[in-house]
C-alpha cells in the first residue's frame, strides 16, 4: 500500500515547491517593476527666488528665519496640487475686477493675492468665526466700512463693494503702519492686535515680529501665492490658457423698490434663479422688501 502512495506524495511535494518558487519569482518581478514605477515619481524642493519683494518692500530673505518660511510656503501650495490648480483657473476671473479697483484706489497689485489667502477666490465663503465674503470680513467691521449687512442683503458677499471695503481698509492701516507688510499682518490679525504685539515686542517690522502661527505665516503665504499663480510654470503646473475659467459677460439692472420673487426675476431677465444669486450672492433671500428704496444693481449673465 505505501509502494502506492509514497510516490504521490513525492509528487505533491515536488509540485508545491515549483508553485512557491513561481509565485516567489513572480511577485518578486511585481515588486521589482513598481519599484522601478515609482523611481520615476521624485519629490522635490521648491526654488527659493534670491529676491522677492511683497507690495514693493523688499522680503529679508538673507534672514534665515524669513527664508526658511517662505520656503514653508511654496512647499505647502505648490504640493496642493488640487487647490492651487483651482486658484489658477480662478485668478482671471476675479482678478478681472478686483485689479482695477486696487488701481482706481491707489492699492498695490499684490493686495489681490490676499483674496487668494482669505477666501479661495470663493465669494461665499463664510470661516467658523463668521468672517464672510471674498475679503472675508466680519460683520462689524464690515458695518463700519460701509458694507450693508441683514437678512436680506449682505455686502460682504457682493465682490465689488467688498473690494472697495477692503482698499479702504488697507489704506487707513497703511496711514497708521506705513509698512505694506504690517497692514496684511493686521488685515489677519486685526489692527488692535497689531498694536499690542509693536508694544509688546518693542517692534515694527512684519519681519522681526513674533504672531501666533496664522499671522506668522500670513505674509508669507501671501508671497508663495504670488510667486505661484505669476508663474505657475515654474512651480510645476501647466495649465493651458483655455481651461483657465472664463471671464463671463454681464449686463446690469438697476432696481429701486421691492422685488416679490426673484425666481420670476430672473426668469423676466432670461436665466434662472440658481444662476441670478450665483452671481448675486449679496442677495440673501427669494425676495427684497426694500422699503427705504435704495437702488441697487443686479448683475445678469450673458448667456450665448
């Protein structure tokens, strides 16, 4: 009986060693191959310019400390790929209106990339403290900038008059900072803030200042985004020109008294009512008791 099975069993066994030795050389091959795959994929550091200035002030970059955190910076968003590929396609459109209002106010150009920081480029945006809009702007200090803010209107969320809300910001900051840098610090973390940190700290100067870790890096991140969206390129992203999102055409109507439904205003005006507060997110409800009269301009795209 063993004279039988004895030779099947050899045979077995002979059979599981070739499977393992195949399997062991196939996987093997499998590993060498991804590998070689992944060999390919190299991570590597972002260039730091030699010189890079912010609203025409020169960045200390000579300084460690200045140097290593830009560095932080281009690192985070040149590597977030998803986000800042969006903030690429988004620039033009927005930046179409914000740059000439900076212009017309006596703002500099890099003030637009604090939008960037503060929102996305995302005029709805709303943070956990209620800073609302493009600008992100709080309600009182909305209020005393002239933004109108209820139930039914929110100009925090219209981009035009935000813009101009935050030049004038930016301006009465510059007034008392003289420091382009210092008054983005305080667009952060509040002029009262600001304040107790040059008394606090015997300084004036973004740059030699310690802020708690978002003010700290805002400037910084500020500049990163700067470098960024001027020259994508160089930061590894190409995008071309024509999935960059389009600037879309509009048309204005002014109204000056209540409006019952704008669902039916939009449908008066030949788009719908997703599109009407799509570009109206000032617009906070279906209707606009409007009982002081005030006028007010709607936006309407033009739809090919």
């Amino acid at each position: 009986m063993w004279s039988i099975f004895l030779p099947l069993l050899l045979l077995a066994n002979v059979a599981v060693v070739i499977v393992l030795i195949t399997g062991t050389a196939t996987n093997t091959e499998t590993e060498t191959e991804t590998a070689g795959e992944n060999q390919s994929v190299k991570y590597k550091p972002v260039a730091i310019p030699d010189s890079v200035s912010f609203a025409g002030e020169p960045v200390p970059l000579g300084r460690f400390d200045s140097r290593e955190s830009l560095d932080r910076e281009l690192l985070v968003n040149s590597y977030f790929h998803s986000q800042t590929l969006r903030l690429i396609k988004l620039a033009p459109r927005y930046f179409k209106i914000i740059e000439p209002i900076l212009k017309e106010k006596g703002v500099p150009d890099d003030f637009k990339y604090l939008a960037v920081a503060e929102s996305g480029l995302d005029p709805r945006a709303v943070s956990p403290a209620g800073a609302v809009g493009l600008w992100q702007f709080l309600r009182g200090t909305a209020r005393d900038f002239g933004l109108e803010v209820n139930s039914e209107v929110d100009e925090r969320y219209h981009i035009e008059k935000s813009t101009y809300a935050a030049c004038d910001y930016i301006l009465k900051a510059y007034q008392k900072y003289n420091k382009w840098s210092v008054v983005a610090a305080s667009f952060n973390a509040g002029m009262n803030g600001v304040d107790r940190q040059m008394e606090r700290q015997k300084a004036d100067s973004y740059y030699d200042m310690l802020f708690g870790s978002e003010t700290g890096r805002y400037v910084f991140r500020l500049i990163a985004l700067k470098l960024i969206l001027e020259d994508p390129y160089k930061y590894n992203f190409d995008v071309p020109e024509e999935e960059k999102y389009p600037v879309i055409n509009t048309r204005e109507v002014v109204i000056d008294g209540p409006v019952s439904d704008f669902a039916g205003f939009a449908a008066e005006n030949g788009i719908n009512y997703k599109l009407l507060k799509d570009f109206n997110p000032w617009l906070r409800d279906n209707f606009l008791t409007n009982t002081n009269r005030r006028k007010y301009t709607i936006i309407i795209p033009v739809l090919n």
